[in-house]
C-alpha cells in the first residue's frame, strides 16, 4: 500500500508539474489542481497508513488512525478549492480582455509595452 | 489576576479585522459611507489594541495565548512577542494610511474593497502572531487570497497578466508548503513550533535528513514570499500593477516572509544540531544578488510605481541578511531597517498615486508632462527619495548606518558594505533622475501643451489623499526624531528573540508533563 501511495503521489506531482510549465491558463491551472491532489495524498500519509482504525476515541476500537493530518488536509481542500476557483476566473478575466488564454495575455500587452511598462 | 485586554490582547489585532470585514459582507453594496464607516472604526480600534500589545509585550515576557484553553502543544496558540508585536503595529499604522487614501474614491471601484481589506489584515496580523506553522500557512493564505483579489481590484488587463502569474506561483508555493509541513509532522510528530524546537533536539540520525529536507523546503517557500533573487522576478510586476493604497499595504508582505523565516530560524532550527547549517553563506549571496538587480532596476524603471516596486525588491535583500547572520546585534538594527523601510516604501507608493494624479493622462510614468504638480508633492518626494537613498540624516541613513555597523563584525563585512553602498549610490541617482523628469523637464512641442492644458480638466486631489500619504512621510520624520527609543525597542525585541528558551518556556512551561504517544 506504501508502494502504491507513493507512486500515485510522485505520478500526480510529476503531471501537475508538467501541466504548469504550459503556456496556456487552463492546463496551468489543471496542473495546479493536480499538484494540490498529490500535496493532500502525501499530507494524508504523513500520519503514517493505517487501516480500518478510527481517528477518534470509541470503545471498540483496539488502535488509532492520527486524526491530525486529517483535519490538516480537510484545511488544505477547502483553501485549495477556493484558490482554484478564484484563479479560473481570474483567467477568464485574462482571456475576455486580451482575447488570448496565453498565460503572459500578449495580445495587447505588446501594446503595453510601447507605451513604456517594463515586461 | 490579569485584567480581560492583558489576557486576551495576543488574539485582538485577528479577532477585530475578522468581526469588521464579515459585517462589511453582509453591508457590501449598500452605504459606501457606513463602510467607510465601520473600516474606518476597525482600524482605529486595530491600532489601538497593537499599541495596547506593544505596551504589553515591551515588560511582560512572551504571551501565549491557547484558543479553547487546548493546551499547547495539541491546540491553536497565538504567541504575542516583542516581533510580533512590532509587526502588528508596522501593518496597523500602514493599513491607517492605505485606507485613508482609498477612502478618496479607490475603495467605490469594487463592491468588497473594504472587506477584502480587512481580511488582508487578519492574515497579515495571523502570521506574525500564530505559534504553530500550520496556521502560518493558513494566514498566509488568508493574506494572499486577500491580496490577489485587492491585487485586481480596479480591472484592466495589466492588473490580469500580473495577478495570474502571482496567482500561480504563490499557489505552487503553498504546495510545497504543504509539503515541508508533512515532512515535520511526520517526522518529528508536531506543528507546534515550541513544540518543535524541543523535539529536535533529539531527533534520531535516520530522521535528521528528512528534517533538513523539510527545513529546506520551509525556508524557500519564505524566501518566495520575501522575494530573494531566483524567486523573485513576480514582485515588480504585481507591485507595480497594483493601486497605489493597495501597493502600500504590500510594502508589509514581503516583511512577513522575512519575519517568518527569521522566527522559524532563530527559534527553532538555528539552536539544533541536525538543522544548525541550513542557512549559511550562500542566503547572504543571494541577499547581495537581490540588492544589486533592485538596485539596476531602480535605474531602468520607466514608472515611478514600478521604481517604487524595484525599492520595496531592494529593502527586502538587506532584511534578508538577517536570518542567515542570526545574530543580536544584527538583528536589532536589521528591524529597525525593516519599520523605516516599511513606512517609506508605502509612503512612497502613496505619493506616486497622488504624483500620477495631479500628471493627468501622463500619470507617474517618467516622462516630461504639460501639468506641474503642486509645490508640496514636490517636498513630499524630496524627503522620501532622500530617505529611501539613504541619505543623512534622515532615517534611512540611521537603518543603513546601524545595520553597517553590526555587519561589520561578520566574515563578509567587507562584500556586504560595498553591495549596500553602492546599490545605495545607484538608487540616489536613480530618483535624482526620476525627481528632475517627473517635475523639471517640459515637453519639447509647446503646441501640445496648449492642446493637453485646453482639453484636459485640472486635476483634482483629495485632502484624505494628501493626509495619508504626508501621515506616513511624517511618521518617517518620527522614526528619525525618536530614533533612540524606536532602536532600544528593536534591540529589546532582538535580545528577546535571541533567547528562544523563554519563547518555548512560555508555550510549553513543563515539556516532559506531555503525554505522548510512540507512533509505529
């Protein structure tokens, strides 16, 4: 199971990472979203695998999951999908004022740039 | 028995922002003057509780403060310490000035200004006050989520291209955050960063490399936030992009990456041997590096909004000589570096706003242009062009001087002076050709003059403007006249600093009274 964990997470990160060096918004963004799958797996493994135990105390049980890095990861969901969120429309905004999804929206940033702002 | 402000002041300068900017949720849309209103009121009552934290943390030792009385290390705990709280008072006074300024017109250009504004606020004041990392990485995000959205505010495709790149590398920076975090939870069993000073110091050899690891990715995620020199080519834009109140408020982010790197430094991973070298030589090289291309950016900037941006880039290398050095003298002259060039910075973004204003269509760009601007902006830019060149007496010079004189004890005293003269040389040209463009040279065709001077309506300046921007050049003046007190305050913050033990003491009185749990 460590095997498989570990594999799914190095598989996730190494697309994410891939996707991000595009040069387009929306495989940016997959990318990121990618990346944040793979940060969530590898937080939810840092309290070490442990299976079919629950995380809080009850009286059958005979061990413990660490109930910490799931609360941990549930934070690091909800930031991330309100991050994602917000970056999607901010790439929208990018393409209906510049007419382009290139990631540096060039269309008329070369305009921009005669008119003196460093880029 | 300690009285209800002294027992609850750590948690006040999180808790008010956070009460304010939900109500102004619920008022957005409605009464532009009662949300200036209840901002206004907020901020008022957030500089009042930091004095009130300064006052505190100046003769009481270090505040933990545990929410929901969950003892440390397993609840939230917010630590008030002499840095903390200098921190929160450097974000009150500029979040005073930035909103009055915005209050002139700035804030009606979105319906969620003020509430963003205050939430940038809570997750500014967060991160210099929380105990634990994770919620340092919960407050940065709150920060930076608040900080993209005041980056757009006001629209145009500029604000776009800059906020999608900051966007993306501030969010592939909170993954490896996230990362570094689950290396030390896992390793070490705690986010807790008292917590954390004391268990490694016996964490096992096997354990050590992956502690370092963590410790590795830790440190760059702050020095992406505070902008050193490979990671740090997103600041100009983004600060250049922004508004003028709102790029004064981000004078103070690059600060908060700074502070954070020095606390996690000097508290935690500088007193244990695995995790002693991690900072070293190298930090400060790439320190020098940072002020040498600020300073060639000042040079070629072409705007005095992205001049300003270059001077923020160059403020930030010198105070990222101090994590490395991690040393109390240094340190000492290091924060009061940080408050002076906090304030100038941002006073600085302020009166570009009102220069580009007063310029008309030309706005701040560096160029000759048919309006004058008002005798009195022209001071206003002398005295901060004067200080941020750091130039005697006023109190850039002082920050430089103290800051010279502490290094000068260190191995690279000798590299270290010559990058900060001479960047300090480079900048004192760069705004004497900036000032001589931006108010002396008239365009060469006087016919378009007549023509720019009959169509275009004179501009006018508001008197909330004028305030805030020469409140903060004012507040500069102070920190010279008051030089002695400001700088034995740093100095005390530093020697508190420096003797992590009555930081952890104060979070974990009885380390070996936690139960802890062996893990497989």
């Amino acid at each position: 199971m460590e095997a498989m964990l570990a594999i799914a997470i190095g598989l996730l990160s190494s697309c994410g990472v891939y996707l991000m060096l595009r040069a387009r918004t929306f495989p940016v963004i997959l990318g990121l979203t990618l990346l944040s799958y793979a940060v969530n797996l590898f937080l939810f493994a840092s309290g070490r695998l442990t299976i079919n135990a629950p995380p809080i105390i009850s009286a059958e049980a005979s061990h413990y999951t660490d109930p910490i890095p799931q609360a941990l990861v549930l934070t690091a969901i909800v930031i991330g999908f309100g991050m994602t969120a917000y970056i999607v429309t901010l790439a929208l905004r990018g393409l209906s004022e510049s007419g382009d999804d290139h990631v540096d929206m060039t269309v008329e940033s070369a305009e921009n740039d005669k008119e003196g702002e460093p880029s | 028995m300690m009285s209800f402000f002294t027992l609850h002041g750590p948690i006040l300068p999180v808790l008010i922002p956070f009460v304010s900017s939900i109500v102004l949720l619920l008022a957005a849309g409605r009464h532009p003057a009662m949300q200036r209103g209840i901002a206004a009121f907020s901020t008022l009552l957030l500089l009042a509780a930091s004095a009130h934290l300064l006052r505190l943390t100046d003769y009481l030792p270090p505040l933990a403060y545990a929410l929901g009385e969950w003892a440390p290390p397993f609840g939230i705990v917010l630590v008030a310490d002499r840095l903390a709280a200098l921190g929160v008072m450097l974000t009150a006074i500029l979040a005073a000035a930035a909103l009055l300024y915005a209050s002139a017109g700035f804030d009606r250009k979105g319906r969620h200004f003020h509430a963003i504004f205050q939430l940038q606020l809570v997750g500014i004041n967060g991160a210099f006050l929380t105990g634990d990392v994770f919620n340092l990485f919960v407050f940065f995000e709150v920060m930076l989520l608040a900080s993209y959205i005041l980056l757009a505010h006001g629209g145009g495709l500029d604000k776009s291209r800059s906020g999608f790149a900051y966007v993306t590398l501030n969010l592939a920076g909170s993954a490896v955050f996230l990362i570094a975090l689950g290396l030390i939870y896992g390793t070490l069993g705690t986010l807790n960063l008292a917590d954390i000073a004391i268990q490694l110091q016996s964490v096992s050899a096997g354990e050590a490399s992956l502690v370092r690891l963590a410790g590795a990715l830790l440190f760059t995620v702050f020095l992406l936030k505070a902008a050193v020199l490979p990671l740090s080519f997103w600041l100009p834009h983004a600060y250049a992009a922004a508004g003028a109140p709102v790029a004064a408020l981000f004078a103070i982010m690059t600060k908060v990456g700074i502070v954070a790197m020095l606390r996690v430094e000097v508290i935690a991973f500088d007193p244990a041997a695995a995790t002693q070298d991690l900072l070293g030589g190298w930090l400060i090289i790439a320190a020098l590096a940072t002020i040498a291309v600020a300073a060639l950016g000042v040079l070629t900037a072409k705007k005095l909004q992205s001049l300003a941006a270059w001077l923020v880039l160059s403020s930030a290398g010198v105070l990222l000589l101090l994590p490395p050095l991690a040393n109390s003298a240094v340190t000492a002259a290091g924060l009061y570096y940080l408050v002076q060039s906090a304030i100038t910075g941002a006073a600085i973004f302020l009166l570009s706003g009102l220069i580009a204003q007063s310029r008309g269509q030309t706005g701040d760009k560096l160029l000759a242009s048919a309006t004058a601007v008002p005798v009195k902006l022209k001071i206003g830019f002398l005295l901060l062009a004067a200080t941020a060149a750091g130039l005697p007496p006023f109190s850039g010079f002082i920050g430089k001087l103290m800051l010279l004189s502490a290094v000068s004890e260190t191995p690279m005293a000798a590299l270290i002076w010559t990058v900060i003269l001479l960047s300090g040389l480079l900048t004192t040209i760069a705004l004497a050709k900036a000032g001589s463009r931006l108010f002396w040279e008239s365009p060469a065709d006087m016919k378009t003059v007549a023509a720019t001077l009959a169509t275009e309506a004179t501009p006018r300046i508001c008197l909330r403007q004028t305030l805030a921007g020469f409140g903060l050049i004012a507040v500069s003046l102070l920190l010279l006249i008051f030089a002695r007190p400001v700088s034995d305050f740093t100095g005390r913050t530093a020697a508190q600093l420096h003797q992590p033990e009555h930081y952890i003491k104060a979070v974990i009185p009885d380390p070996d009274a936690t139960h802890r749990v062996t893990r497989p």
